[in-house]
C-alpha cells in the first residue's frame, strides 16, 4: 500500500455517505480539544455538547456502510483515524491540564493514546496487507469507557462536583482493565498479521 494508493481510493470512494459521515467527524474531530483549551466556560459547554455528538455518532459511519453496502477500504482506514483523533487530541489536552493536580491520572490518559496509536498502526497494517481485521470486543468497550470518562473530565470543569471526581477514578480503573485486554489482544492479532505475510 502507497500514499498514492490511499489518494487513489480516497478519490474513488470519498463521496459515499458512510465516508462523508466519517470525514465530517474528522474534520469536527480536533475542535472539542481546542475549545477546552480557551478557558471560557461558553468554549467548554461548546466542546462538552460537540465532543458527546461525535462520541455518540461513533458508529454511524459503520452501520450505514452496512446498510448501504457501501463498505470501502478507505473508510477501514479513515473511521478509526477519525475516532483516534477525536478521543487523542481530547487525551492530550487533559494529559497537560491534569499533569500538575494528579500525575497519575495523566499517566492513565497516556497509556490510552498510546495504544490507541498502536492499535490504530495494527489495524492499518490488516487493511495494507488485505486482512480481514474488526474491533475485538474489549476495544469497542474500551472506546465507550474513554469516550465516558473524557465527557466526565469535561463536566468536572463546568460542574465541579465531588462525585464526579469519584466516577472519574472509577472508569479510569475500568478503562485501564479493559485497554490493556485489548491492546494485548491486538497485539496478538499483528502477530497472525506477520505470520500471513
């Protein structure tokens, strides 16, 4: 697979529904991140009501390729690109902003976009090398986890409120558990990748 194959595919399929869907999302992916980096409390409301659409409409995109049978080897590729940079641009404003109060919290958000990055490189590398690869399970639990922690982190600066503080040390404990059983199942997945090569 080249880049010129991925401008290719991109030129032929772009105009299908599902893949306009997905660079919608794209495109509106990295403003949640910029809003909440302004301070203001309009901004963060923005990024709140922005973040939870794109977060919700997560499968949209797949399930209209489905349905229209519109399925295409670039939206394998796009849909989640789109995903990881709406969550990792999210994951890196709040690694930065939380760095100072708790470390360790910060150190939970980077092991996501970590994986989320390895993962991403996996599932690329299945698409390059015309493998069947689909989101295991944990991975698609794992995304609604994050997804429901940075809408938590969110409400934390407009709403303050301890028990949220609470919910936030809870999915970070659960989304840890369930990121490491993807990422290892991943893992395990590049390896049947490097043994069809």
């Amino acid at each position: 697979m080249s880049f010129k194959w991925l401008i290719a595919e991109f030129k032929k399929d772009w105009q299908k529904i599902p893949n306009i869907v997905t660079l919608s999302r794209l495109i509106l992916g990295l403003f949640p991140a910029i809003l909440i980096t302004s301070g203001s409390i309009i901004d963060r409301w923005v990024a709140f009501v922005l973040f939870i659409i794109l977060a919700g409409t997560d499968w949209v995109d797949g399930y209209l390729a489905r349905k229209l049978n519109q399925e295409t080897e670039i939206g394998r590729i796009l849909d989640p690109f789109a995903d990881r940079v709406i969550t990792g641009s999210m994951l890196i404003v709040l690694m930065i902003q939380n760095y100072n109060s708790r470390l360790w919290l910060t150190c939970a958000l980077a092991w996501f976009l970590f994986a989320a990055v390895i993962i991403f490189i996996v599932l690329f590398k299945a698409v390059e090398n015309e493998i069947a690869a689909k989101p295991n399970m944990a991975g698609k639990f794992k995304m609604v986890s994050i997804s429901l922690l940075i809408i938590c982190l969110i409400a934390e600066g407009l709403f303050g409120s301890v028990y949220l503080s609470a919910v936030v040390v809870f999915l970070t404990i659960i989304t840890l558990i369930v990121s490491v059983c993807s990422f290892i199942e991943y893992i395990k997945d590049y390896a049947k990748f490097n043994n069809h090569l």
